[in-house]
C-alpha cells in the first residue's frame, strides 16, 4: 500500500488502497502514542481534487504538504 504522510508532524497521512477494483484515497489522522495511539479516518476521495477538496474542509494541509513513505526494502 502506498501512503502519503505530512511534512510537518508526520499525524496526517493519506493511503490509496484498491477497494472493488476502485482505487481509493484514505485520509487518516493518527493520536500520538501519549493519548493512547490509534487513527481516526476523517474521509475517502475516489479522484486527486476530490481529495485536495477533503485536505482543504478537513485539516491545514494541502497536496504540496504530503511526501511518500520510503518503501520498505
């Protein structure tokens, strides 16, 4: 699975993951180990502006904000 994480803080991340043979961006929002962990899914995007329009509604973050995840080896 491929994911997206933000520059700042590394909390947002966005996933893009083959759901019914649809390709779907997941916007996740994960609670740093001191307030028990865990993630909080805040929306799905099934196309590139509609998921700029979720970073914009739901978080301080834009697409130019996210960087990919080094793949593990």
């Amino acid at each position: 699975m491929r994911e997206w994480v933000c520059g700042c803080c590394g909390r947002w991340r966005v996933s893009v993951e083959l759901i019914r043979g649809r390709y779907r961006y997941r916007l996740v929002h994960r609670y740093p180990a001191r307030f028990g962990g865990g993630k909080h899914v805040l929306g799905e995007a099934t196309t590139v502006p509609a998921l700029a329009d979720l970073l914009h509604r739901t978080t301080p973050l834009t697409l130019a904000d996210l960087h990919p995840t080094p793949t593990p080896t």
